[in-house]
C-alpha cells in the first residue's frame, strides 16, 4: 500500500531528513527542509513505487485523489524552469532534482 503524504513525512527518520537535506543543497541552497522539498521526495517515493505514469499526454498520477494530492497545486514549477512556470511538468521536476538519487534517499 503506499502512503499518503502524511503518512511519507511521518516515517522518515532524522538521518534520512540529514542525507535529502545533503542531496537539495547539491542543488540549491538549501538551509532547512520546508514542505516544498518534503512534497518533491514525496514524489519521489512515488515514482520509485510506480505511482507515476507515463502516457499519451506525459506523467501523471492516476491515484492522485486517492492519495490526497492535487498535482496542480504541489507539482507546479516555480523556479525549476522559467518557460515552464506555472505549470505541471512532472518529467521536469524528476530531471532537475535527480529522482535517480533521491528515490534511495526515500
């Protein structure tokens, strides 16, 4: 079963939050885990346990509802891509914050 994100950020432990906090700062400056990072390693645990699909029209989140995400409002880009601002790339943030490493992390 997977979790929900409430679920996600309750069982990570101290030294896993220590060893993401390492991986955002190789991306950006990042002094403290705020809850936009914590819903990117979410996503990453997603995709890591097949949550997330690819079709016709790029990746989405089928079970999204289910699990008590709005894809729109916690996957849009902000600062990742300029020309993408403002919309849900979910290939995008899986590039930019480097899923490959991050889902270990998760």
């Amino acid at each position: 079963m997977t979790l929900t994100f409430s679920q996600f950020k309750e069982q990570l432990n101290p030294a896993q939050l220590d060893t993401i906090l390492v991986h955002f700062n190789d991306i950006y400056e990042c002094a403290k885990l705020e809850d936009h990072e914590l819903k990117i390693c979410y996503l990453a645990y997603l995709w890591k346990n097949k949550e997330v699909v690819f079709n016709a029209f790029g990746y989405e989140i089928p079970n999204a509802a289910a699990l008590g995400i709005d894809v729109e409002a916690d996957f849009t880009i902000t600062f990742e891509d300029e020309d993408a601002a403002g919309f849900v790339n979910l290939g995008l943030l899986h590039d930019y914050y480097v899923f490959i490493k991050l889902e270990e992390l998760v």
